[in-house]
C-alpha cells in the first residue's frame, strides 16, 4: 500500500528542484513553463518560484503526520496545486508554447493530480471496506 508520507517526500524533491530553477532564472525553467527569458519577465519566474518553494516546504512539514484526515487540507492543496499546474500547462502545451520538456511538467502533474485525488478518497474507501 502506498503511503503518503513517500509521496510528498517525491514531491517535495520535484517542488525543490523546480522552485531552484525560477529562483536562479535558470533557462531550462523559461523553456519548460513557456516563460520568455527577457529581464522583464525575471521577478515573475522568481516569484512563481517562491510560491513553489512554499508549497515544497508545506510537504516538508507535514510529511511525518501519517492520519489522512489530518492531512485533509495538506492533500486538497496538492491536489487543486497539481490540477490548475496540469491545465495551465496543457493549455499553453497544446497552444504551441513551451518546448518538449513541457511534456514532463504535464505528465508529472496530472501524475501528482492522480495520486493526490487517490489519497483525499482513501479514508471512504476503506470505511466501505469495514462496512461491506
């Protein structure tokens, strides 16, 4: 059985790594997330950095609490985080802008939309498991 706790940890190493890239203006982060490299456009990529930061360090802090009704609103964020990323990155994917590594940040997303949506409907499932 998968546990939480592994998935946000995944997560968090994802968040970091993208949060480092917006925060040093690093060009493979404009050329992932479509984001003209021109210097009006650095404190943008920076500040969508800092809010990714903020998202990897929720996880972080959470990460060792292992009762999902605890983690309600922890599992909600990700999940609607995930979501919006996975739409916002589809639509501007499919409307020609990014270039292949697009594809990553999409999969990746709907990936962590998947698993993030699996956790929030687990504590019902299982209840219907001990009732059936």
């Amino acid at each position: 059985m998968m546990k939480v706790r592994y998935v946000l940890i995944f997560d968090i190493l994802v968040l970091l790594v993208v949060a480092i890239g917006c925060l040093f203006n690093m060009t493979w982060v404009h050329n992932m997330l479509a984001i003209p490299p021109m210097p009006d456009n650095v404190f943008l990529t920076q500040l969508l950095g800092a809010a990714v930061f903020g998202l990897a360090l929720q996880n972080w802090l959470v990460r060792k609490v292992d009762d999902l009704e605890k983690l309600r609103v922890i599992l909600v964020a990700n999940f609607v985080g995930h979501g919006a990323a996975f739409v916002v990155f589809l639509a501007s994917r499919l409307n020609g802008a990014g270039d292949m590594t697009m594809w990553l940040a999409i999969v990746y997303t709907l990936l962590a939309t998947l698993v993030y949506g699996y956790f929030l409907d687990r504590p019902r499932l299982q209840a219907q498991s001990k009732h059936a």
